[in-house]
C-alpha cells in the first residue's frame, strides 16, 4: 500500500524558511518505508552550493550504509530536482522519486536537461509529480513573496 512522505519532506521545507534557505526539503525512504535520511536546504548555511536538500539526504543514507548506491530507495521533494541533484539521484540508483512542485525553470527531470531521459543516463528513477503540489508550491512562493 502507497503512503506519501511528503507531509516530512514539506516540514524540512518549513525549516528551511525559517532558517532563511530556499524552502526545499527532502526525505529518503528505505524499501520496508522508513524514513533513513531527511533535510532541508543548507546552501546558505553551509556556504556550499551543492547542499541541496536532495543531495544531503542521499549523502546521510550512503555515509550510514557505508554505499555510494541507494537501491530500492525511494525519495520525496517538495520542488522538482534540479539537474545536478537528477543526476546525483541518477549515480545513486534511486528506485522512485515523488515531487510536489514543478520547476520550469531549473528543475532537471520534466523541465530543463531532463537528466534521466538523456541518452548518457546510467540510471533512471520512476517518477511521480504533483504530490501535494499546491502545498509545495504555496510554501515556495511565499517565501520569495517576503523578499520581495
């Protein structure tokens, strides 16, 4: 039976705002359904453009399984990846990843490179928009309303 974990990656999302980051957030749910790894941007924090909430998830489940391949592992994110965080989800062979908001402009899966349709894919991950999507995007646009 599915059950969605975007109810958590959308809370990451939150903490991210409040700690001032682009509010993205992200969990990776091992194949029995548990949660293993959540987070939420740190690019600002960390000084590091590649602490994307997707990639700092995968970088806790393969520190703790002692792996660079995440098999059988599926994520959820609240805004469609961008094409490094897609090819990172690619290296790592993620089974399934859900998104809520799309990202025509950088996003890297249905919008921009599309990173696992592209013929140099090693890996392509099933794929599933639109999860919560109003609340993804709405925590999103807010956001960026306030620094306005």
């Amino acid at each position: 039976m599915f059950k969605s974990h975007m109810d958590a990656a959308l809370a990451e999302a939150q903490a991210a705002a409040a700690r001032g980051e682009v509010p993205v957030g992200a969990v990776l749910v091992d194949p029995k359904g548990g949660i293993v790894a959540r987070a939420g941007n740190r690019t600002r924090e960390l000084s590091d453009p590649t602490a994307h909430a997707e990639v700092l998830v995968l970088r806790q489940a393969c520190a703790a399984g002692k792996t660079e391949r995440l098999q059988g592992f599926d994520l959820y994110v609240t805004l469609e990846p961008c094409a490094m965080c897609a090819a990172a989800i690619a290296a790592a062979r993620i089974r399934r990843v859900y998104y809520g908001a799309s990202d025509p402009k950088s996003g890297g899966v249905a919008h921009g490179a599309c990173v696992f349709s592209h013929p140099q894919a090693h890996h392509a991950p099933e794929v599933y928009e639109g999860i919560n999507e109003s609340a993804c995007a709405q925590i999103l646009q807010e956001f960026f309303a306030s620094r306005r």
